[in-house]
C-alpha cells in the first residue's frame, strides 16, 4: 500500500521517486494522484516526505483537486524553453524541481510512462548538471510496484465495482449468441448475416462504456484454433459455431486508466465434444483443486509449480516438464492485478526468493489455469480475481458460473 511506500524505499536505499508522464493511462501517477486529468506532470515523492505534484498551467484545477502540495511549471523560467524541445533547459528546470521538493542529493527512482529517448536525454543532462544525484539503477526489487501489490479498502472497492460491471458484461454476452438464430450450426444476426467473432467484440466496448469503464487493452474472444493460442485475441471475421470452443478473457478497467478486472470463461455453444468435454474437466479439477492448496506465506511460484504437477498427471504437457510447449498448459498460474492488469505478484516470471513473490494478505490475484491444444482446434481457460483478505482468506471478486455449454433458447 501507499504507506509502505517510505519503508519500501528505506529497504532499497532510495531517496526520492521520481514519476513523470500523463495523468491517465499511467499506472505510477495514477497511483500517486489518483488519475488526475494531466496531460503531462511530475510527481517527486521524497523519503519521509509528503509527495509533491508539478504540472502545466492549464491544468491547475486539476492539480489542486488532488490534494497535494504542487508547483506550477511557470514557476520556472526554463520551462518554455524545455516546452520547445530543449533538454538541457528541460534538466536545468527538472534540477530546480527537485530542489522545490527538498531533493539536492541523493539516490533517484524514476518512473511513468514517457518517450524514453528524449527522458534517456533529460536525465543524463540532469546528472551532468547535478552530479551529486544518482540513479537507483541497482534495486533488487521494485519500489513502487511492491507497494501497489497490496491494496486498501478503497482499492479493492474499485477492483471488485470493476469485477462487477466484467460479468454484467458477460452476462449480456452470453444472452446475445444464445439468443441468435442458428443455421447449419453457424450464429446468424437477425439481418440474416453469421454473426462474427468482430461483431461481438464490438458490442462488449459498447456495453462496457455504457457503465463507464473502458477496454484499452482490448477483449480475448477467440474460437476454434484460435482459443488454443493463449493471447490469440480472435479472427475479427471468424463466425460463431456450435460446438466449438470459445475462449472469452475479458480485463476492462476504469476510465482513464484506473483499476482492472481480469475474468475468463470458456463456452460452447449449444453442445460440447466429448474431448473437449474431458478438456474442460481437467482444467475445472485443476483450478478447484487448487484453491482448496492457495495459502499466505508462500512464493506464488509453489502454485505455479503444483498446477504443473496436476496437470502432468493428468497426462498433459506443461512449462515444466517440456519448456518451450506450445500445447498442453503453456503459461504461469496468475498474476496480481490493480492499476496494471499484470502486477506484482507475477508467480513465473518473478522466481522464488523475491520478496514481491510471496502470497500476503491485502493482495489482489487472478489465478487462471488452462489447457491448449490449438491442432485439434480447441483451448481452454477458467480465470477468477480473487482479493486475499487481512485474515488470508482467498475471496473471488466476481463470481460467475463456470458452465461449459450454453444452451441455444431458439
């Protein structure tokens, strides 16, 4: 949480934070200024000290609706110069920033979302004119990622309206093709056109901005061949079939780039091949199993390990046993989710001995096992976001069924 954040950086020898880029679609700032409207800003948060906002004379109002302590860029008489595109003016006026915010020496953490060419310049010419700040190029875990793995009340707030809102959606998915006319096994639109993988996509960025969130990085809706390729997204022109697997991840988050909901289903229309049937039933145990093993104190990585271990049981390749598969279980066992859909804690990908690895409460996880086998044109994913309580409890943000088949009404 964000009052860790001064021991965070005590821990890692860190002096001060330094976060820059738009106030939207920016996880670092939003974190510290709540997703003010900012077209672009700085934030320098200094151990021990109260984080400080720096931001462009038109969006004072914004500014000052977060609440911090701020300084308008016209303060400083290198900033029409740095607006031009000089970088040695844009390093003199971030020096003097810094110095605003008490910071004249010491090891800098640099974060946000901006051109990392022209940054690259900046922050070199930053440190030629104040060589006595340095960079914190050497931390062995990140700073301000550990403090967003675990949440407030109020974040998890946002993260479960979101999870919310994901199933409202779902649900309203799962009515428009079970309510679509069928012919020779195809969907078809009531205009009498197939209805297609693009047009349902369509339909669910229009239902989620009728709630007020937003889908920037997109919806999984992939059937066939494609729902056993992992992140294929689906062929826009691909028309919905009975019978076929439908792999359905959908991760919407708030406006303007707030918190995420991550969710996966797998469908079929109308009935189930008995393969695929055997599929999903080894991926349904596989998930239930586990919740009944997920447990605090623990790296992430042990579970990743153990759906491995069940999966190769059940007779299916895995990451572990055949690095490199592309068939078979073929990624990690989940992530945590806030204001990034895939933050800390990352079970694979951040092994066992990090700090940020190890399942504590006030996390926000999803756990998404699956099995993939895109040659015999079939994949299959079952993905909840689960909030680990202060008492270690493992509580599914959104629940929804699990069912395989949905039955046409027509």
């Amino acid at each position: 949480m964000k009052i860790d954040l001064d021991a965070l950086m005590q821990a890692h020898d860190v002096d001060a934070l330094l976060i820059s880029g738009p106030g939207k679609h920016n996880p670092m700032m939003v974190y510290m200024t709540g997703g003010a409207n900012l077209t672009m800003g700085h934030v320098i948060k200094k151990r021990g000290e109260a984080a400080v906002l720096f931001y462009a004379p038109m969006e004072r109002d914004e500014a000052a609706r977060t609440g911090m302590k701020s300084h308008n860029y016209m303060e400083y008489p290198q900033f029409r110069a740095a607006l031009s595109g000089d970088l040695d003016q844009h390093a003199a006026m971030l020096q003097a920033m810094l110095k605003d915010a008490g910071m004249t020496e010491g090891r800098l953490a640099f974060y946000g979302q901006v051109d990392a060419f022209r940054h690259f310049g900046i922050v070199k010419g930053l440190l030629a004119l104040a060589p006595e700040l340095r960079v914190a190029d050497n931390i062995d875990d990140d700073v301000v990622l550990q403090a967003m793995s675990t949440k407030d009340e109020d974040e998890v707030a946002r993260i479960r309206k979101m999870g919310k809102i994901t199933t409202e959606v779902v649900a309203k998915t799962a009515n428009l093709l079970t309510s679509s006319r069928v012919m020779d096994e195809v969907l078809h639109k009531s205009d009498g056109e197939p209805l297609t993988i693009g047009d349902v996509k369509k339909q669910i960025d229009v239902w989620l901005m009728e709630r007020g969130s937003e889908n920037p990085e997109g919806t999984i809706f992939a059937i066939g061949r494609d729902a056993g390729v992992p992140h294929s997204t689906g062929t826009a022109s691909d028309v919905l079939r009975l019978g076929q697997t439908i792999v359905y991840d959908i991760f919407p988050c708030e406006a303007g780039g707030g918190y995420f909901h991550d969710f996966t289903r797998t469908w079929c229309l109308g009935y189930a091949p008995d393969d695929v049937v055997k599929l999903y039933e080894d991926v349904y145990a596989v998930n239930e199993q586990l919740l009944t093993e997920m447990e605090v104190g623990k790296p992430f990585f042990h579970f990743h390990k153990r759906i491995c271990e069940l999966f190769e049981e059940m007779g299916h390749p895995t990451v572990m046993s055949k690095q490199g598969t592309e068939e078979g279980y073929v990624h990690s066992l989940g992530h945590g989710v806030g204001l990034k859909v895939h933050e800390l804690p990352m079970c694979r990908y951040h092994p066992e001995g990090k700090p940020s690895n190890v399942l504590t409460p006030r996390q926000v996880i999803a756990l998404e096992p699956g099995l993939y086998y895109p040659e015999r044109g079939m994949g299959v994913r079952l993905e909840n976001t689960y909030y680990i309580s202060p008492e270690g409890k493992f509580e599914n943000l959104a629940p929804y069924p699990m069912d395989l088949v949905l039955p046409i009404k027509g």
